[in-house]
C-alpha cells in the first residue's frame, strides 16, 4: 500500500467535496438536480 498516493487521493477528494459544499452554485446545482429527480420519480 502506498500511503503517498493514499493520502495524495484523500487530500484531493477533500478538497473537491469541500470546495463542491462550499461553493453556492455548486450547491444550488445539486439541490435542483436531487430534486428535479425525487419530483420526475
């Protein structure tokens, strides 16, 4: 197991998540998208 490349995949994965739930259009996006689903189904 390499920890470098576990740990280079973490920090990126966290980064992305933090900066998708932080970034208000992202958020806004996701939202109407879950929802656009849940009203279509």
């Amino acid at each position: 197991m390499k920890w470098r490349n576990v740990i280079t995949v973490l920090a990126a994965s966290f980064l992305v998540l933090g900066f998708i739930a932080f970034h208000p259009a992202c958020r806004a996006y996701l939202h109407w998208n879950m929802y656009g689903r849940k009203a279509k189904a």
